[in-house]
C-alpha cells in the first residue's frame, strides 16, 4: 500500500530531469516504507507470524509437553470436529452470543436513549451504568463468583428474605442458572460501555434532521423508527460486530465462574480450546486446529456482517 | 475488519509462547529419542557450592514448600528459589516452560501426572544417585512407583498428602455423638453426617467437590480401595470404577445428596473452595487432606481424624501431594541433587514436615518425636504407609481434567438418575486406554 502511494508523486516539478526525477521517486517509496515499517512489523510479529505458527501446529502431532513430533494432516482437524464436546460447545457458544448480543445492543440502545436526554439525574445515572466497564472482565467474574456462592454469597439469602425464591438459590448449579447468571453478569459488564458507543452515534445525529422530521408530524416511534435508527446504523454495526466476536471468543467469564459446568453445559469453544491444550488432554496440535477454525468463522462472520450493513446503507 | 484481526490475534497469541517454544523443543526430543532422557551424573550427597537454585511448585503445597526452603536455604550454600504457581495453570505453565526448554532446576508435579511428564522426558534420570542413599527403601513406594519408567526412577516425594476423614468434634458433642469416636463404616459415616445436619442452621453434615475430579479422586478412591476393590488395572488402562464396592460406595453419596446433608455449592464445587466451609465450621464430617490440619486445628481448635474407611469397613488412604526431580534443562543436577538428597534426611522429614504436623515420606521416620505428641499424626503416617497411588498416564485427561469422564459418572450416579455406570465406566476406560 505504501508503495503505490510514492510511486506517482502528485506534484511534479516541471523541469526535472529524469534521473533526478526516479530518485524523488525513491526517496518517496523509502520514506513510505519507513512510515509503513512499524506497523508492518507489528502485524507480522503479533499476527502473520502467530497465525502461520497455528497453522503449522494444527497439521502436525504436537502434544504440550513433547514439541513437534512431525506432520500429521489433517488429523488434528478429524480429532478437533470429532471430539465429544465439540458440537455441544458450538451449539452453546452459538446461543450465548444470541442471547448476549440481543440483550447488550437492545439494553445499550435503551440507556443511551435514556441518557441522552438531559435531566438532573442524567450524571449519575451515566455514571453507574458506565462504573462496571472499568473492572477487568475476570475481576468481575471473581465478583460474582463469590456474590453466587451458595457458601458466602449474599444473593440467595436476599432472594429468600424478599420472598423471591422459597429455599436456596443455586445460581451456577443448573444448566440454564448457569447461562443465566453469566448472562447477567456480562450484562451488567458491559452494558455501559456498548451505552457509550451507541450515544456517541446518537450524539452524531443532527438536531436539524430529528426537528425536521417532527415538523412533518412524526410521533416519537416514527421518529426512532424512520431517522434515529437508519442514522444509527454505523454505530450499530460496530456494536454487533464488537459483540458478537466478543461473545464467540468468550472464556473468562465462563472459566472463572462456571468451568464449562455442570456438566459440561457451558463450555464454550475458546473453553474447549484450552481444555484441550492444557486439561488433560495436552495436545497443542488439535487445539490449533480448533483455533484455526474458529479463525475461519470469525473471519466469515464478520465479512457477512460488515457486508449486510453495508448494504443496508447503500439502500 | 480491524475488529476481527485484533480478536483472532488474541486467540493465537496465547499459542505463540507454547508455538515457539515447541519449535525449539523439536530438535532436543529428536536427540533424545534413543536414548531416554539425560543421565544425570549425581553423586548421594549431590554438590553445595552456593549455586542458585529455582524450583517450581503448585500453591496447594505452599506452606509446606516454603517452610522446607527455608530450613535448606538456613544450613546449606546453594540458595533455592521458590516459585509458587496457582493450581490451575500449573501444567499450562510446565508445559510452556519444557517446550522452550526453559524449566527451573528442581520442580514439583502432582504425583498422578508424574507419569505422563517422566514418559514426556521432563525429568532428569536419578537412579543411580537414589540407590546411593541411606534410606532408599524406607521411601515412600508409591511416589517411587509413579516416577519410574522402564526401570530408571526419576522423582522422590516431595510433600506427601493423604486423604482422611476429619470431624468437627464440637458439632459432633452437639449432635449428641462421641467426639472421640470418627466413622469406622460409610454406613456410620452417613449417620453421623446426618445427625450432624439435624442440628440446623448454617450447618450441614458433610460437604464434597462435586464437580471437582481431583477432589474426587482423592476422597472416593479410598473409599472404593477400603471394599477391597480397584479403581484400575495394574497398567492404568482399564477403569473398574463399575464394580461393587463402587457402586455402594455412589449408593451412600447419592443417599446424603437426596437427604439434604450434603452442603450447599456441593454440586457446583469446582475445587476452589472444596476445604473451605469445613474449615469454617459448618461441616460435620467429610474425607479431607491430611497436609490441611495444621490449618483445621487452628481455625477449629482439635478436629478429629479417622482413616477414610469402605462401605463395610476396612480404611484406606489416597497417596497424593507432590513429587519432585530435577528438569531436563537444568545445568545444575549436582546442585539441584543436593536439595533432593537433603529432602530424604531426617533433619526435613522429621524437623520440618513432622514438626508441622505433615506426613512424613520415609516409612523409618513415622514414628518421631513430633508424631508421639499427637496421636493423630501417627495415625495419617501409619495410614500413609498403608496407601495407595493409582497410577495410569492419561491420568488427568480422564479423572482431574474438568467435564472429564470420571466427573459425568460421579455426576450422574449422586446428582443425577443413576444407572448409567456401565457406559460411563466404558467412557473413562476410552480416555486411559488410548
């Protein structure tokens, strides 16, 4: 990219000759490469190299603690989709990010309306919304691990006390608690932060566009319907694709607070990635292998969506 | 697009470190591959010339582990540093460390995953070097067993924990039972348990880590081994845990699961905090780690100990804790032999482990001074000598690993309908056999 940049020097002296001419030239494509040069190492270093180093894992026998015992292609895939939890995990990770998404950008999309408009309280209820995001994800995990334990925790003895549930409340100890209560707990995460990305886009709406549209009667729904939301529709889709890679990827919540239990019914792939390279079975090779398909689908994923949105903006 | 590169950056970049150092890894297990692991060329008292020394071990052993460095680190040259990892990313971090050859002079291992990491080449052979010394066949049998491949050994006990019941002896004066008296049946062990629990409030009779296979292991193999049955055959390829004795002894579990004396969180008990509500007195009875009471006597003054008994009697203990040897990337064997041979000698069994009220690794030392003093330490080293250390290579993959096979069959059979043991036995005897 840098490269095509210099080789077509926008202002051309008019008396050059061309020797001097091809060492501007030069002297450009070096200066773009010295501008390009630590990024490009960045990505090859943290990324291509990496990537290509998974690559070459996932082909070949490679357990934990013995290194590369040579090429074994493409069995670690055959291993990878034929283990006992894969499809479960798929089918899991799937519904997670369902369930995620719709509540973070429907419940985002709903504070920030509410934020938005200034009132005395707006301040603080900003505030509290937003004081969540600034706790790491696996701290908060730790907070809820120790608010939902049937030992110490405080949740179910409030719950019993306002009459709410009739003996104690096992929150991780069924398989629907279990997605649940990690629900509520990115929820409670991350709401904040997908209210700051929809109100900054909610802010980039001019005021003439939403005056415009009442003056032609439109009620408040209308208003929504028709101007706030298709003007919104970039901030939308960054919330989406935020979300639901996030969510696809999503580990910490579920090591910490659930370990894929009970049961195993809430293991995530990422989860199963690492069960697989470092719980038992110590195989470096397949979990590569799962990696890179986990690659693939994130790759595709987020193509679609960009893409789907890009339509939508071009109709 | 961004979005998507940054996150799949993320998921390998946690494989890069194992990646590159696996690469390296390759060529040395190549030069290995006929001749076994490196001999270490070690002599009985090893050499102590003031080298620095690093050893790696797992936090359950903390106390243990720092109280034995201090008193080395107090009388010897060499200077051991001691590096305590949280149980969880223990093997994550060995296995991080062995592919890029960079593993720390001296390391403990899980004694059920010993044998998995001696056929992996990560230890140093010490056969030799063991057959020199005073004491070696008062060792403990089963630690040695687990570190020996073809032959040559490779690990010594580092710090020995057993499994045993302890009981709260005021919850049992309260409950109307003989605090003097700990369960000798499971049948009683559940009577108690559930006498335990009529007394109410905050307390229940007995408490386990239900969904915790290393908890498991350690508590309920016993337990099986007391009904005169195995959990596996001689060569850890086949799982047994179908025949009788297990069964009742899921029979008894499932009983004090469905009658309410099993403490809250039992099933979600991942592990983390399975010693806990014992520990703060709101448990009647239940299999614990012996290395924890030191601990249990200061949170609740004098527990009881009994030996883990079956459904008919008879007692048996789980051999666990750690094992520890030299890494196959130390430079410094000799050194690093000086701190295991020192390990062995009386003054750290008896003055450190024994002192702190910890098993002793060499049956010659049970009785000390320290066990004389306290009848109930005697009794957890004669049990200890009495124990045993199952041992199979894919150990963990098929009982500690979470969702493990061995976990959905306890799960099932206590929490769950029950009757499936057949199938699930034929799943954990798939995962040894491979």
């Amino acid at each position: 990219m840098p490269a095509n940049l210099s080789v077509r020097p926008s202002v051309r002296p008019v008396r050059t000759t061309r020797p001097a001419l091809a060492a501007v030239a030069r002297r450009r494509a070096l200066h773009g490469w010295a501008y390009a040069a630590p990024t490009a190492v960045l990505v090859i270093g943290l990324f291509v190299i990496p990537v290509l180093l998974v690559g070459q894992m996932s082909l070949s026998d490679w357990p934990l603690l013995s290194g590369n015992q040579g090429v074994n292609a493409p069995q670690n895939y055959l291993d990878a989709v034929g283990h006992r939890y894969f499809w479960d995990s798929v089918v899991f990770t799937v519904k997670y990010t369902v369930i995620a998404t719709v509540l973070l950008i429907g419940l985002g999309l709903g504070f920030a309306l509410l934020v938005q408009e200034s009132s005395r309280w707006t301040a603080v209820l900003r505030t509290s919304i937003l004081v969540p995001s600034a706790l790491g994800l696996a701290s908060a995990s730790l907070l809820f691990y120790a608010l939902y334990s049937p030992q110490v925790g405080p949740l179910s003895p409030v719950l019993q006390t306002l009459g709410l549930a009739d003996g104690p409340v096992t929150f991780l100890g069924t398989p629907d608690s279990a997605l649940w209560s990690t629900v509520f707990l990115v929820v409670w995460r991350f709401a904040g932060f997908y209210m700051l990305l929809l109100m900054v886009g909610l802010q980039g709406i001019p005021h003439e566009v939403l005056e415009a549209a009442r003056m032609d009667g439109a009620n408040r729904w209308q208003t929504f319907v028709s101007v706030t939301l298709p003007l919104l529709r970039p901030s939308l889709a960054l919330c989406t694709v935020l979300c639901v890679t996030g969510s696809l990827l999503a580990f910490d919540q579920f090591y910490i607070l659930t370990k894929g239990g009970p049961d195993n019914s809430t293991l995530t792939v990422v989860q199963l990635i690492y069960n697989v390279a470092f719980q038992g079975q110590n195989d470096l090779g397949v979990a590569a292998a799962l990696s890179i398909v986990v690659l693939v689908v994130l790759v595709v994923v987020n193509v679609a969506q960009l893409r789907a949105m890009r339509t939508g903006r071009e109709d | 697009m961004a979005t998507h590169r940054r996150a799949s950056a993320r998921l390998v970049a946690s494989f890069l470190a194992a990646g590159l150092a696996s690469t390296a890894l390759a060529a040395c297990s190549a030069s290995d591959a006929n001749g076994g692991t490196q001999e270490a060329e070690v002599t009985a008292e090893g050499v102590d010339d003031g080298t620095e020394l690093t050893l790696w071990t797992r936090a359950p052993l903390e106390q243990q582990a720092n109280l034995l460095v201090e008193a080395y680190n107090a009388s010897h040259e060499n200077q051991v540093e001691l590096t305590v990892v949280p149980n969880d990313d223990y093997v994550a971090k060995v296995g991080a460390a062995a592919g890029s050859d960079s593993l720390p002079d001296l390391f403990a291992a899980d004694i059920v995953y010993v044998p998995n990491w001696v056929q992996q080449g990560l230890f140093a052979d010490v056969t030799d070097a063991v057959g020199e010394l005073d004491h070696a066949d008062q060792i403990n049998k089963g630690h040695l067993e687990g570190g020996t491949l073809d032959g040559r050994q490779h690990v010594l006990p580092f710090v020995l924990d057993v499994s045993v019941m302890f009981y709260n002896k005021d919850l049992y004066e309260q409950a109307g039972l003989d605090p003097e008296q700990g369960p000798t049946t499971l049948a009683e062990f559940s009577d108690h348990a559930k006498a335990v629990d009529g007394l109410g409030g905050d307390v229940s009779g007995t408490y386990f880590g239900g969904n915790c296979g290393g908890c498991l292991v350690f508590t309920w193999f016993p337990q099986v081994w007391a009904g005169g049955e195995d959990v596996m055959n001689a060569e850890g390829t086949e799982s047994l845990l179908a025949g009788d004795a297990a069964q009742e002894v899921y029979g008894v579990w499932q009983d004090l699961v469905q009658s309410g004396a099993v403490g809250e969180g039992s099933k979600e008990e991942t592990g983390a905090t399975w010693t806990g509500p014992f520990l703060e007195g709101e448990v009647g009875v239940m299999p614990f780690p012996a290395t924890m009471l030191a601990t249990a006597d200061e949170a609740l003054g004098e527990v009881g100990v009994a030996p883990i008994p079956g459904p008919d009697g008879g007692a048996s203990t789980f051999v666990g804790g750690d094992g520890i040897g030299i890494s196959k990337d130390s430079e410094q064997a000799d050194q690093a032999w000086n701190f295991m041979s020192w390990l062995m000698s009386e003054e750290a069994q008896v003055e450190v482990l024994a002192k702190n009220g910890d098993v002793v690794s060499r049956g010659d030392l049970a009785e000390n001074e320290y066990s004389a003093k306290d009848p109930r330490v005697l009794a957890v080293n004669e049990i200890a000598s009495e124990g045993r250390t199952p041992l199979a290579i894919n150990f963990q993959q098929a009982f500690n690993a979470p969702g493990s096979p061995w976990v959905t069959m306890v799960r099932n059979e206590v929490f769950g309908e029950g009757g499936a043991v057949e199938t699930d036995n034929e799943e954990i005897t798939a995962v040894l056999a491979q």
